[in-house]
C-alpha cells in the first residue's frame, strides 16, 4: 500500500511498485494521495464524505482479510 503519496514523483512510485512486486509482494489497488484534506480529517466529521482514499483502501483491505479468513 502506498500512502500519502505525491503525484508529481510519479516515477518514484512506479519504481516502488515494481520493487514491491519483483518481490512476489501482493499490491493494493487503492492510493491513498498527499492531500490537504487528509491532515484535516483530525477536525471533520469523516462518518460521510470523501475520506481521500481512505475508505476505498479500507474495503480493499477488509476483502482481503475476509477471503484469506472466511
């Protein structure tokens, strides 16, 4: 999983990916970006609205724990 990552390293990241997967390490799908709006979860009310790919990295991991524990 890659987190708080910068859009303007893409390179970077790309050459994470292939590191982690040369390994034979599974990836995550979802990205979970650098964004202003991630520092201010500490003060919103995050029950609703975008979590700044939070959520999406959370169902992604929950399905993955279900189908490796049924």
């Amino acid at each position: 999983m890659l987190c708080h990552w910068d859009k303007r390293a893409t390179k970077t990241c790309e050459a994470i990916q292939e590191a982690i997967e040369d390994q034979g390490l599974p990836v995550f799908d979802s990205e979970v970006p650098n964004k202003q709006q991630v520092q201010n979860f500490w003060f919103a009310d995050t029950r609703t609205g975008d979590l700044g790919g939070y959520q999406d990295l959370f169902t992604e991991l929950s399905q993955t724990l279900k189908a490796l524990n049924p």
